[in-house]
C-alpha cells in the first residue's frame, strides 16, 4: 500500500499529464467504481483502463467468476510492470491468471485480439480533464463502439475539479476544461435518454470524487 503511493508519487513528475491525479483512488471509490462487476449475474468481458498501481484492479480481480474474462490496459511500462507483479499473491489471480490479460500502450491502440464481442464492462480512470475535447469526445465514442450489448461503463472525477481549478488556469485552459465538461455532459446526457445513468460521491477519497456509471443504450 505504502509502496502502491511511493511509486505513484515517484512517476507524477514525468506523466502528469497522462496520470491526472496525486495519489492512488480508495477502495472506498473503488467499490462504486466496480459495483456493475460485483452485482452482475452473467459472465462478464471486463476493460480496466488506466489502472495505475491497481486500487480497482485488486477489487476486479477477487470479484472475477469462472467464466469472466479481464483485459488491463495501461499505457504507462512501469505502471503496468509493477501491477503485474504486485497481482501475483493475490488468491484471485492465481485462480484467474488464463483469463487476465496485459495491454501496455494507450486504449486507443487496444489490439484486434482484445476485443472479440465486446466488453460488459469497462472501468476507466483516464484523466479527462487534462484531455482536449476532441480527445475526449474520440474516446467517449471508442468506449461505445468497445461496449457489448447492454454494457456500461464507470468512470470518475473529482469533486468541483472543474470549478476550484479554473482560478489557476490560464484563460485557454479554462475554456478547454469547460469544453471538456461539455462532452462529458453530453454523454451523460445521452445515457439517461436512450440507458441509464448512476453517479455516487466518495468524500473517503482524496480529494473526493464522483464515479459516474453509464449505460449508453
Ligand atoms: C488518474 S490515474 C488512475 C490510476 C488508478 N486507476 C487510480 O485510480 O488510482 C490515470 C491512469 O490512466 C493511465 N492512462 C492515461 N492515459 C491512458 C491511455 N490513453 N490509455 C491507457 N491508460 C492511460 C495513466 O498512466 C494512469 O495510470
């Protein structure tokens, strides 16, 4: 756990951009962030995206069943090396391991062989906010096209990072955070008309944050 912060603080100064955050998530976002997994009753094709040193990771894989299949992709080599081996000596993947799958490289780059029909559920903790809002829009639109039928999608984002920040910002940051809020908004938007939409605050996480699940039809 202490190692888990170590290495997260020793790669911001490098990747902050990629990683957008200060610290590792709580298990207490964590478990709304894998709640689709924990409350399925089907076999399932899970995407982690952007697992970092694995606070959610840990929680998918002791919730994985027989049949269910997990592909991790994480662009950041020396995230991905230290998870992988961290996963070991977890009695999940020991029973799990044939069906637990490594991508290293960004999620828009997935390889053909990751994607077979599609994913039940996808657990993403890109940081949106330091996205352009093409980039998010392009992603958004990804996880769509990677989503099988009647899958979802959970994400999260801080609490008021948005509105806190903007004071730091220069006048082009702020509006391009804005414009990102916008996409966000317009999917969330989308999900409630044609899917359905879930959103719980976690104030035991630092800072707080907000998982929001989306079912997009
Ligand atoms: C906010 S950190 C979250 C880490 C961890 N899930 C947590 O909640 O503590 C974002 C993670 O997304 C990864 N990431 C950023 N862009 C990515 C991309 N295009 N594809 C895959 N992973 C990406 C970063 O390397 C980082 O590990």
């Amino acid at each position: 756990m202490a190692g888990d912060y170590l290495s997260f603080i020793k790669e911001l100064p490098r990747s902050f951009s990629e990683i957008g955050a200060m610290l590792p998530s709580s298990r207490f976002l964590g478990r709304h962030m894998v709640r689709p997994i924990r409350q399925a009753s089907h076999p399932l094709r899970i995407l982690e995206v952007g697992p970092g040193t694995g606070p959610f990771t840990r929680q998918i894989i002791e919730l994985l069943r027989p049949n269910d299949e997990f592909v991790i992709c994480e662009v950041n080599p020396r995230f991905l090396e230290r998870l992988k081996s961290s996963l070991r000596s977890l009695s999940g993947y020991e029973r799990n391991s044939e069906r637990i799958h490594f991508f290293q490289g960004p999620v828009q780059e997935l390889p053909q062989e990751f994607l077979g029909g599609g994913f039940d559920v996808i657990v993403s903790s890109l940081p949106l906010a330091n996205f352009s809002p093409a980039d998010v829009e392009a992603i958004f639109s990804l996880f769509e096209g990677l989503l099988a039928e009647g899958g979802c999608i959970t994400f999260f984002e801080y609490v008021g990072v948005r509105k806190i920040g903007i004071p730091f910002r220069s006048p082009s940051g702020s509006q391009r955070v804005r414009q990102v809020d916008q996409v966000v908004k317009k999917w969330c938007a989308q999900a409630q008309v044609s899917g359905s939409i879930r959103r719980n605050v976690s104030f035991l996480n630092l800072p707080p944050a907000i998982s929001i699940e989306l079912q997009l039809h």
